[in-house]
C-alpha cells in the first residue's frame, strides 16, 4: 500500500505519511476495539466460546440474556488486530509521525500534545465496572434518553480520545480551497514549455482533463496518470477511456509558487498528486534545465493492505499542433535512470506554428527503482496493458509515422506491491528541450545559435543531465517547500488575496526566460558569455518579440526580489543591439518580433520614445542598485570610444522631451498628448541617470541631471494637478480625467525621491474614492478615465505607492477579483477588461511578475562595483576628459605599470587619513541625527513592510559559478553568486535554512525613511556621499544600538568607492603616453 501526504495548514506544508495516517489509524482501530466483546458472564448454549459482534447501541445481552463485556482489555484486542503490540505501533509510527507535527504544526501545539497524551491511554486497560449509559452514541443519539441498558463502561479519557481523533482528521487535511482560477499552472520551465489544466466553472475536473498550452484557444498536450489498486484502474490525469476506466473524485486543490497540488479519492485510496516546477534562482544551471515534475502519493482509507501501481505517459502531440508531422524515438537506460526523448523527423529550427516550437526534443523519465516497467506503443495498446496486468512490456515499437490518427505515448510504471506501510512517492519527470535556444544577431551582424545554460555543466551529454534531475528530487523539493513557504509567509502578511496571487504568478514570471550561453567553433560553452532571452507569452501579435522593454519593466519586481543578477544579462542583448545606432536617441521596444530570432533592435518606433527609453533607464539603474553590478552602466558610458555614447544620449532625449508627451503611446497604446504617468517615467528616466552618472564618478553629468530632473518635477507637478490640487490628472489641464499613477512605483523602489509625500497621500485619497464608486469595475480598476481596460501589473504597482493599508488591500482584492475569475478561458493574463474579465493580452506571460511590486520594495541597496578600468576620469566626457583603455593587445603596459606604482602608493596614503577622517565623522553622526529637508516626512508608507527578505544559499559547483556575465570582469565577478533573495516575515529572524546550509540568525532593521534627492540635499551632504550609491543622499540614522551599525556599514562603502575612484585615477596612464 502507498500512503498520501497530507497539507496542513495555509503554508502547505507536505508533511510526513506517517503524520497523516496517525489520527485515522487511531480512531478506526479505537472503534474496532470496542467491537470486539464476547458474553463470558453465562455458560449457557456454548455462549461464552462464541465472539459476540457489537457496537454502540446494539443489544447489551448475549443470547441467554447475561450482559456481554469484554473477555480481555482493549490493549490485548489492539495488539491482536494489529497483529503486533500497540506499544510498537505507537513508537514506529504514531509518536514519530506525532512529533513532526508538532514541530511544524505551530498553531495547533496544544491541540497536538493533548492528542499524544491521548494516545498513550491505549496502554491501559478499561475498568471493568458495568454502568448504565445510553445504548447509542453519535449516529442514535435520538433514542438515547429513551433506551438505556448495561454494556461495558466507556471512560471519559477515551470518549475524548475518539473526539480528539475525528478533529485531528479534520485538522490534518489540506486547507479548504478558497482561489478558484480559471487555468492552473501544471509545467512552466521555459517558453517553450508551458503547460496549463483548464479549471473554468463547470469543466471537468484534472481527472477527466487533458492539459493544454498555455494559449487562450490552448491546444492539448496528450497527459495520462493512472493508479491500479486491486486491479482496478482510476485516472488521475487525463480524459483516457481506455477499459472505461473510474474516474478519481478530485477533493481538494492547493497552488503554491512552485507547486500545483490536487488532493483525489480513488477507490479505497486517498491519492496526491503534485505538478513541481523549481524555482532555482542561485543556481542558474538547474534553472536553465527545462524539466519539471509530477509525483503521486497515497494512502488507503480503509486501513487494509492493497496492491498498488500507478503509471503516467506522454504523446507526440508535446512536439507539435501538427498532427500529420512524423515523430521519432529512442528509449535509453542509464546507471541512476531511465528516459524516453522523441521529436519530429524534421524539424523546423528557430520556428513557431501557434506558439509551439517545431524544433524542440521531449523527455519523459523515472530514476531507477524496483518495480519498474516501460514501454513505447500506441496509446491503446500501452494503457491497457498497465490496465490489466500492472507493469509494461519494457519493448518499444519502430513504426515511426505521423502522429494521426494513432499517437505513440511514452509510458512509465512503478509496482509498488502490497503494503499497509509508507511507500513512496512516484516521480516522473518531463521536459521539453531546445538546443540551440536563440537565433541571436551580434552588433557586428553575426548570427550565433546560443545554447541553453546547463552545457555549461552537462554538455550535450543530455542523459547526464536527466540522472541528476531524476535523482534530485528530494533536494529540489525540499528547497520548493522551503522557498514557497517563505514566500507565503511574507505575502500573507500582507493579504491572504495577496499569497493567492503570488502562487499563481510566479512561475510565469521565470518560465519565460531562456538562460543562454555562447560556444566556440568545437561547441565548447563560453560560461562568462550569458544572455538572458525573455518571450513576449501572450502577446496579441501573430508572432512573440523578443526581450519587449515594457514587459521586462513589468516584470522586474519578480526578477529584483528573486535574483537581481537575472537583469543584467537580459538587459544586454538590447544595449548591445543599439550602441551603434548614434543617429537614433530613444530606445528599441525589443530585439526581434518573432521569438526565438534576435535579430537586432527594432528600430522606427518614435512614438513608444519616451515609455521604452525610460523603460531602459530604470532598469538599469535598478540592476546596479539591486545587484551591485555596474559593469552593465560602464560597458555603455561615453568614456571608452566616443561614438557609445548610448545611454547619454537616452537621457537627452528624455530631458528634451519628457515633459510634454507629443505623438507620444505608453505601454497601453494609449496615445494622448500629455500623459501625466508617461511623462513622469521620462522624468525618473532622467533621474536615474543622475544616479548612473554618480555611480560611475561622473559627478558633472550626476549634477546637471539631478537640476534638470528637479526641474521637470517641479513643472510636471504644477501642469498634473487638479484645480483642487488633491490629486494628479490623467492628462494635464483635463480636470475629468484620472489615471493609475504607476509610473511613480519606480520612483519608490529606486529610492529617487522626486515626488513628495503630501502627493502620495492626495493620490491614495483619490484612489480610495475610486474604489468606493462606480468606477471601480468588477474585475477592477481601469487603467484611465478613457476606457474599462485594465492591468494587474499596474494596478499592483499603484497599489505600491498608496500610503494606506485599506486602500493597498482594495486594489490587492480588485486584482484578486479577475485572478479568481473562473468564468472566463485562459491562463492567468496581465491586460483584460475590468468590467467582462476578458483577455486582451498577456495570458500566462512574463508581466504577471509585477505581482511581486510590494515585497520588492523591501529589498536592500547594494553598492554598486565598477571595475576600476572601467571607470572613467571624474567629469568624464562631458569635461574633455576621456579615460583610456589598457587591456586588450593595444594597451600600453609600461603605461599600465606607472599607473599601477601610483595608484599603489596614492590608495596607501588615502587610507590612513581617510581611517582616521571617517572614523572622527562617524563617531559625531553617532550623536545626533540628520533630519530632512522642507519639513515633509521621509517616513516609510505604514502599510509597507520594514523587513528584509531571507537570503537563500543552495549548493553550488564552484566550477560552475550560478550567475555569470559577459561584461563582468573578475573584480565584481562575485556579484553572480549572490543567492537568491526569499522573503522572511520576521526584523530578526533565524533563517529557515539554517539547518541545510549552515547560516547563523541574523538581524537587519529596515525600519528607516527613504534617502532625500541628492538635489534636495544639503550642500554638505553631497560632498559626503559622493560616488557612494547606497548613501547618495542624507537619510535618518537608524534608532537605538543600530546606528553604529549601519554608519559602519556605510563608511566602509564610502571607503570602497573612494579607494575605486583613486585607484582609478592612479592607473591613468601619464600624458606622455596618451595616443
């Protein structure tokens, strides 16, 4: 028999089968005991040789009319129905299933060690005194005060003992379910590979179903699971009739970030059913891999031994829409596993039909273990031979052929034998493989075929890589768990509607990355040489763009708070793609219209200028902040080669032309003239860049930008305001228009400060007045006054920047409203109309990771690291003063060795004064308090949250660094080890993963005002913190014991980018050496 694993509690929490069987076990055997009488009061009719059969209720007098009791104590029946002493029982399974409960069932201790003590009441036997009590209890409780006779007695302890064991059944299962979307995740590993089960009101449940691609109009991905207990087959997955075999009955669904879990009755068996698609962010080579998971467990019901198999396939129809496309196959056989790979006889490469890739190869794989049989054949033939034997043939058929009228399925079973013991769980995987993954044009106009990441550890040997995903499982599951529960921890938090959304949200958000690698002639992978490639999943054009600029800044709350090294190489193609176009200054919306082609910039987009250059800016000063990375800022500066003058001339532009959007579409394809949300992402833009030109010691460009990012506020405020001056108009003079500011998110998150805190608070009014009236759609709020459209990224970005609670958990529920929406077809989309719930654009796509804009406010800055090389002179080439390369075969080394003598002897001086410099300042700031300018508060909103997110570190090959990239070099190459960043709800905490990875309890308190403008900033102030990103501009010191920390913390930065920025200077070459 295999048992289930039961969830507890809203953390989803897969907990032990032996913790799951305690409480049914002891109440169905408490039952039986007291079943078991014989009448021995009487010698009468050989009465006392004859075992009486009672219960509760039923006749007290034996047949000669003597009371029955019972000839021996309950424990003596228990050990003889357990064919073994209760006293084993309870140390082998129940105390130890017990125990891990009450170490992860927090909220239910007491009720838990009530139940222990309980249990032990089976040691002793009952009293022996016969008593009159009522004849029936629970089900004949009606006749009870009419009836009564003398039976056994039944002490108190125990009548709370049988309590006690239904309440646990009911406290032990899965939470009830309460979200109710209308398409739920099953695979997302890739863009490829996006798999979904239809869930709208009224379909059939997964049991009945076959999955289907994510698209609306989704096509079916051929996807059976069965489980045969006692020779009768029940589906588990999939709408097989195979032998017209028993539906399961589906009783419950549970959705985590990482896991779609589906609780089922089959027959006398209590099944789950797990869909797992990791989330492995600090380990870029399992996240690149793109497979996934589904697993089974099961319990019986009835507490009696069963025979058990289960079996799962896939068909051909993973590999293409096309079913007259001809397929091939082989199965192959490893040391640790065993694996099916098909794919189509030929090919189409770098081409989608319908949004299904038509070069792709399909796996379908089981580690090895007893009781294991495969087999390759047509879907008939294949399920019915597990239908009426429980194992496979272990042969494959060669009639390689088009896929219709009869598909070949590649099956997978496991015979678990017969059992009444914990066994399992049965784990298949799956994958869908494309190698090479992007068709990508370099600037020099060279098409490269870049590979997917994990060659960077397995190479083309793909068996390789399936034995160390098959034989992962139990590490990468412990890691889903321990990542989906920090997670949800944290959202629930701040709303229970909010933990629903990140649950559906989050692997979208990743599966449409393609992590990629360069190789060499011979096919070697260049692991320094990362890009990172993102679909536009559920765009309303015929064919998917590549890397689309508005999705990645939909998208960059999920990616910053996951892994904020993720940016950078996504980020990359698009800079590479526009440093020669000189004669264009807006940015690109993408790098390629049909996805997986990256044929360069798309260029002839003037109207989308402003929305993709400040776009473009914001991500990639978030980048640095987030990451500490800021090769990205200095690869595209004007300070090399003069004619790379990228992102200067973006912001140029944006200063130029942001204030007065003219001929100008936002993201919605919204085209009126002054805009007031485009406008102010043109104005961060510029602002961003202020703090760009700081982190790369440019200090003339920072302040010329910081002035004219001031201006441009000022003005842009004075045009948004309503007459009232309550709140900002969608479009400047237009005193009835409105729109969802959520532009001013970027604002907040990167901490540039340039609209004040009496405009938040007049806006938060004002959207808590739109959710109070009509306007307020029943699928939520429209994005304008203009039409009923709308957008969850958004919509979660605005609910970032209000300065209430209420409000934040109103627009939290109206997003919350159309996720929960079965009524309508699809895969959780990011565009609809808030009035229907229709789809418009964005079905199963990337921005859905907009969703995490609340929790990514709470992510620390890091300071931003710049290769001293790389660094320009001070004032850069706005001052006539260009710095020069000294690497590569061109540079001059006697030049690079002067430097190096000066720089040497310049940092040593600089150190001992500044020591003793910063050490005298820090002790002064230690006693006082800087307070901000113009009287406004810098104080965080209330709602948001002032702790930090857990930092998860998992094992690592150290030949194998998790997060490269092309532009690093070796001084900030650290910055792609950084783990993953998971959220914790607690301002000191102990790391959940303490016990895995060896970490100590940590404290951080995040519970400080936001940094003022450097443009605000006294004087003073700015000559203190130049060059130092985290500290940029004055902020209140922290309270208490935590000052000294953080004000060392921010004098070895200073010191750091002061060292950088010598250094820099030091290994300048001497004039004479200048070409």
């Amino acid at each position: 028999m295999v048992t289930a694993s039961f969830h507890l509690s809203s953390r989803h929490r897969v907990v032990s089968p032996a913790c799951a069987l305690i409480f049914r076990s002891v109440s169905r055997t408490f039952v039986a005991a007291a079943e078991e009488h014989i009448c021995f009061g009487c010698d009468a009719g050989g009465c006392a040789s004859t075992l009486g059969r009672r219960s509760f209720g039923v006749e007290s007098l034996c047949s000669a009319g003597s009371p029955v009791r019972p000839r021996m104590s309950y424990k003596a029946i228990l050990d003889a129905r357990l064919q073994k002493p209760i006293t084993t029982v309870l140390v082998q399974q129940w105390l130890p299933g017990a125990a891990h409960l009450l170490c992860i069932y927090h909220s239910k201790t007491v009720a838990t060690t009530v139940q222990l003590v309980a249990f032990l009441l089976f040691l002793s036997p009952p009293p022996r005194v016969p008593r009159t009590i009522p004849h029936c209890w629970f089900s004949s409780l009606h006749r009870s005060f009419r009836r009564r006779s003398t039976m056994p007695s039944i002490p108190l302890l125990w009548t709370m003992l049988g309590l006690m064991s239904l309440i646990s059944q009911i406290l032990g299962q899965a939470p009830v379910q309460t979200f109710f979307p209308a398409a739920i995740p099953l695979s997302i590993r890739s863009p490829s590979m996006n798999v979904w089960f239809w869930s709208m009101n009224g379909s059939v449940p997964l049991s009945h179903a076959w999955p289907l691609a994510w698209a609306q109009l989704g096509k079916i991905r051929i996807w059976a699971c069965k489980i045969r207990v006692d020779g009768q087959a029940y589906n588990l997955l999939g709408a097989d009739s195979t032998n017209s075999p028993i539906y399961s009955n589906v009783t419950n669904v549970q959705i985590t970030p990482t896991r779609s879990i589906f609780v089922m009755q089959a027959g006398p068996m209590n099944v789950t059913v797990t869909f797992l698609s990791p989330i492995e962010p600090s380990d870029w080579v399992l996240q690149s891999l793109p497979f996934s998971y589904i697993s089974v467990e099961a319990s019986t019901l009835d507490g009696r031994s069963h025979a058990v198999q289960v079996y799962s396939d896939i068909n051909e129809e993973w590999l293409t829409d096309d079913l007259s496309r001809a397929v091939r196959w082989t199965q192959h056989s490893t040391g640790n596993s065993i694996y099916h790979q098909f794919q189509l006889q030929s090919p189409q490469n770098n081409v989608e039909i319908n949004d299904q890739s038509q070069d792709g190869i399909a796996y379908y794989a089981m580690e090895n273990r007893p009781g294991l049989t495969w087999q390759i054949n047509l879907g008939a033939s294949t399920r019915s031979q597990f239908e009426d034997h429980g194992a496979l043939t272990d042969t494959f058929t060669t009639a390689f052929g088009p896929i219709s009228p009869n598909p070949t399925v590649f099956g997978i079973a496991v015979d678990l034998g017969t059992s009444s013991t914990t066994v399992g769980p049965v784990t298949w995987t799956v994958g869908y493989v494309r190698s090479p993954s992007v068709s990508y044009a370099d600037p020099r106009g060279t098409v490269e075929q870049l590979s997917p990441y994990f060659i960077t550890r397995y190479g083309t040997d793909i068996g390789q890589a399936i034995d160390a995903w098959t034989v992962s499982f139990p590490e990468i599951m412990e890691r889903a768990i321990a990542f989906d529960e920090a997670l949800m921890e944290t959202a629930s938090q701040i709303s229970p509607h909010y933990a629903d959304l990140l649950s559906l949200a989050t692997r979208q958000a990743l599966g449409s990355l393609d992590i990629t690698v360069s190789t060499d002639a011979d096919g070697r992978p260049n692991a320094s040489d990362v890009r990172i490639f993102m679909k536009d999943v559920g765009s309303s054009t015929a064919t998917a763009r590549v890397n689309p600029v508005e999705r990645i800044y939909a998208a960059l709350p999920a990616l910053l708070y996951v892994n904020a090294s993720l940016v950078g190489p996504l980020l990359a193609p698009l800079l590479d793609a526009q440093d020669s176009l000189t004669n264009i200054p807006y940015a690109a919306p993408d790098i390629g219209s049909a996805y997986p082609n990256a044929t360069g910039a798309s260029t002839g987009h003037p109207e989308q200028g402003i929305e993709q250059t400040g776009n473009m800016l914001i991500l990639l000063y978030a980048h640095a902040r987030f990451s500490g990375d800021g090769s990205l800022l200095s690869a595209h500066f004007p300070h090399r080669v003069p004619k790379y003058n990228l992102i200067k001339r973006w912001a140029n532009y944006l200063v130029n032309q942001s204030l007065a959007p003219s001929n100008q579409i936002n993201a919605d394809n919204e085209g009126n003239a002054n805009m007031t949300n485009l406008a102010i992402k043109g104005i961060i833009g510029v602002k961003a860049m202020a703090e760009i030109s700081r982190a790369l010691a440019q200090h003339t460009d920072a302040e010329e930008y910081d002035s004219c990012a001031a201006e441009l506020v000022s003005s842009w405020e004075s045009l948004a305001m309503s007459s009232d001056r309550q709140h900002l108009l969608g479009i400047y003079g237009n005193e009835g228009s409105w729109a969802l500011m959520y532009n001013v998110y970027a604002d907040i998150l990167l901490g540039t400060n340039l609209i004040n805190q009496t405009l938040l608070r007049g806006q938060t009014t004002f959207y808590e007045s739109l959710l109070n009236s009509n306007q307020s759609l029943p699928n939520g709020i429209p994005l304008d006054s203009t039409s009923d459209i709308t957008s969850a990224a958004w919509q979660m970005f605005t609910a970032a920047t209000v300065q209430d609670e209420d409000v934040r958990n109103g627009l939290i529920s109206s997003v919350w409203a159309r996720a929960n929406n079965n009524l309508t077809s699809g895969a959780y989309a990011d565009r609809y109309d808030a009035n229907s719930g229709a789809i418009l654009e964005g079905s199963a796509g990337p921005a859905a990771g907009g969703i995490f804009s609340i929790l990514a406010l709470n992510l620390p800055n890091v300071t931003i690291v710049v290769n001293p090389a790389e660094v320009p002179a001070p004032g850069g080439a706005n001052n006539g003063s260009t710095g020069t390369r000294t690497d590569g075969p061109h540079g001059d080394t006697n030049s690079a060795i002067v430097g190096d003598v000066i720089g040497g002897s310049i940092t040593a001086a600089a150190i001992i004064a500044l020591a003793a410099f910063l050490s005298l300042r820090k002790w002064r700031r230690s006693h006082g308090s800087m307070a901000p300018r113009d009287g406004g508060t810098t104080s965080p909103a209330s709602h948001r949250s002032t702790l930090p997110p857990n930092v998860y570190t998992s094992q690592q090959d150290a030949s194998h660094p998790p997060v490269p990239d092309r532009h690093r070099t070796t001084k900030v190459q650290r910055e792609h080890a950084q783990p993953a960043r998971l959220p914790r709800a607690l301002s000191t905490f102990e790391s959940p993963f303490a016990a895995l990875n060896g970490s100590a309890a940590f404290s951080l308190n995040r519970d400080r005002a936001p940094p003022l403008p450097l443009s605000r900033a006294p004087r003073s102030l700015i000559r203190d913190t130049e060059g130092v990103v985290e500290d940029s501009s004055a902020a209140t010191p922290l309270p208490g014991s935590v000052i000294d920390m953080h004000g060392l913390r921010t004098e070895v930065e200073n010191l750091r980018r002061v060292v950088h920025e010598i250094q820099t200077g030091g290994l300048e070459p001497p004039p004479e050496y200048i070409d």
